[in-house]
C-alpha cells in the first residue's frame, strides 16, 4: 500500500513527502531533524 500511494505522490507537483508516517519508518527526534536537513538540501538548493 505505501508503495502506491508513494507512486501517487510522484505525480503531484511541489510535493516532499517527509516524516515517519510519510516514509513508513520509525525516527526518533534526532533522526528527524537530520532526514528533514537532508531533504532541504536535495529538494530546496
């Protein structure tokens, strides 16, 4: 199921999925701070 609505996803403009429930994926805090710096960097600059 997460895989089709990730496909889904893909196909609407000006869209980052991020985060645990968008990834399917446990972070802790941290681990969140980290992965949204990380998207920043390859989806904003």
């Amino acid at each position: 199921m997460y895989e089709e609505y990730r496909k889904l996803a893909e196909k609407i403009e000006n869209i980052t999925l991020l985060g645990r429930l968008a990834e399917y994926r446990y972070y802790d805090m941290d681990d969140v701070v980290k992965r949204a710096l990380e998207v920043f960097e390859e989806e904003v600059r």
